[in-house]
C-alpha cells in the first residue's frame, strides 16, 4: 500500500492572514526570530496501489483537480510505502 | 420566465430567493436539488448563498462536483443566465465559470454588514438595469469573500469589463475603508467573458423590499426578468 502526504499553502504572492496572525501571536509570546508564517493544510491519502511511479502521477492528477487550487495555492507531497 | 434555485447540502439564502421570486416578483421558479442532472425548463439559474458541502476543503470546492453542475456548466455555456451570491459566487468560480478566486477575509473576521457597491458593468443579464456607476446599498454575510486573481487576469478583467461591482463609499468613491474583506481593487462581483455569468458577494435577495432597509438589490431580479426575452 502507499501512503501520500501531501501539504498545500497558499502561493506566495497571495495575503495569509491567518499565517500573519499566528506570526504576531508568537512574537507576543516573545518567539521574535520568526521572521514569516504561512498556514496550510496537511492531508494522508492511503492508496491500493503499489506502484510509487503510478501513484505520484494519480496524486498529481488529484491535487491539481481538486486538493488544490491552482489560482492560489500550490502543493508538494511525498510517496511512502507503507504496509497495508 | 421560470427560475431554477439550485440547492446544495448546506445551502441557506435559497428560500430567501424563493421569497423574493414568489412574494416580490411574482415569477415562475423551482428549486433545483444538487443530484438532478438536468435544468431543462428553467431560463435563468441562481446559486444561493451557504455553506455548500460545508465548504469542507476550500468554498465551493466540493459543490463543483455536485451532479447537477455538468448541466449548470451546459446551461451557461450555451449563454444562459447564471447569478451566484455568496457561496455560489463561490461555487461558480471553483468551477470554472468565472475566473479567479475567494479567499479568506484580510480582517480574518466574519463580516455580516450593509455595503454600498458601484455599478461598474450595466450589459449584464443582472446589472441592465442599472446605470453606470450607480450605488446601490446591500448586506454582506460572509468570511471568505477576499475577492483575488494573479495580476495578469485582473488586468485582463480590467481590460473585458468582466468587474461588475466594486465596494465603495456612499457617494461612490472606490476607497480602502470601504472595501469589508480585502478583496483586489475593492471587487465585490465580476461576470464572465460571454457577459451571462455574473457572480457577487453581497446579498441582493435580502434588500429586494422596502421592510428590509433597501430595495437596492430589486434592479438585479428586474433585469433578470427581461433576460430571457429578445432585446
């Protein structure tokens, strides 16, 4: 079985509020060497699948039709062989 | 005249919808439940504002596959008339049918408050009514409606006049203090390049009738009414 881990944030040239919040959030708390926060979201897909070339093709496929939006975000992931 | 009110799991302003085009207007309509697969019938289709799917993952992101969206795309295609307000402003932009995206509000605030909008495209199916640069006074009910498109499509937006309304002062100017979400050049509804899919955040279901503080928002039904015939 193979596992995806896939993380989307907005692109750069789009405002993160919420990241820019929690970015003044931790400079109160005195954390002041943080110098940017983005705030994204982390998804674990399982899939029947067991071959890793096949599988980041279909995961590609899924986060630019719908994981993702392409207008404003962007995505990475990584595939891992996991046991079933 | 008969107007398809396209229903999704989560969607709230529908009957507000229903009650301007039964009790205000005196049309034809029907509610169009997200599984159907057909709009035939209907000449003009409205997407309501809520939270359809619970806007689970991204506003409108999951709504776009809702079954009855294949013929919404057909119908619009084929030129006819399409409004979303809110969340299907929303809905229609994940789908494809208008350009760009909405984001999450720059106050990172759910903003439920009267906004007065200038009338920037008046060759619309919704806006012939109007005149350009006519203010029009209507409530806004959303937390994500930070209106955003890369620089490119915005200058082409621009270019096309596909920007409908932009937020603006009372007396019409297009100024920071009055834009409520942090939407690019204070854009509160754009339409497409064809002109017949138009897409807004604010309300105008609710201030169609003197009782609710404006009747602002009745230019946009009027001008629907006479969509469907010849001009």
């Amino acid at each position: 079985m193979i596992e995806a881990r896939i993380h989307v944030t907005l692109k750069k040239s789009v405002l993160d509020p919420q990241g820019d919040t929690v970015r003044s959030g931790l400079a109160s708390l005195g954390f002041s060497t943080v110098h940017d926060c983005r705030i994204g979201k982390f998804m674990v897909l399982r899939l029947n699948e067991t071959d890793a070339k096949a599988a980041e093709a279909t995961v590609n496929e899924m986060c630019r039709k719908l994981l993702a939006n392409p207008v404003i975000e962007e995505y990475v992931f990584q595939i891992n062989e996991v046991a079933g | 005249m008969k107007v398809g009110v396209l229903v999704f799991p989560g969607t709230w302003s529908h009957q507000d919808f229903a009650h301007v085009l039964e009790d205000v207007l005196g049309t034809g309509w029907g509610y169009v439940w997200h599984k159907e697969t057909s709009v035939a019938g209907y000449d003009c289709l409205i997407l309501p504002g809520g939270f359809a799917h619970g806007d689970y993952l991204r506003c409108g992101a999951i709504a776009r596959f809702s079954p009855v969206m294949e013929a919404v795309i057909r119908f619009a295609k084929a030129g006819g008339p399409v409004l979303g307000s809110c969340n299907g402003f929303q809905i229609l932009c994940e789908a494809g049918l208008l350009p760009g995206a909405l984001l999450r509000n720059d106050s990172l605030q759910y903003r439920c408050r009267w906004v007065h909008l200038r009338a920037e495209n008046v060759e619309t199916p919704f806006t012939r009514t109007l005149r350009p640069g006519q203010i029009l006074k209507m409530p806004i009910s959303h937390g994500e409606g930070r209106y955003f498109a890369s620089p490119e499509l915005l200058a082409a937006l621009n270019a096309n006049g596909q920007i409908v309304f932009r937020y603006a002062t009372p007396d019409g100017q297009i100024a920071a203090a009055a834009n409520p979400n942090g939407a690019l050049e204070n854009i509160a509804g754009i339409c497409s390049e064809g002109r017949n899919v138009v897409g807004l955040m604010p309300h105008p279901e609710r201030a169609a009738e003197p009782l609710l503080g404006s009747e602002d928002g009745r230019p946009l039904f009027d001008a629907m009414l006479h969509a469907a015939l010849p001009r």
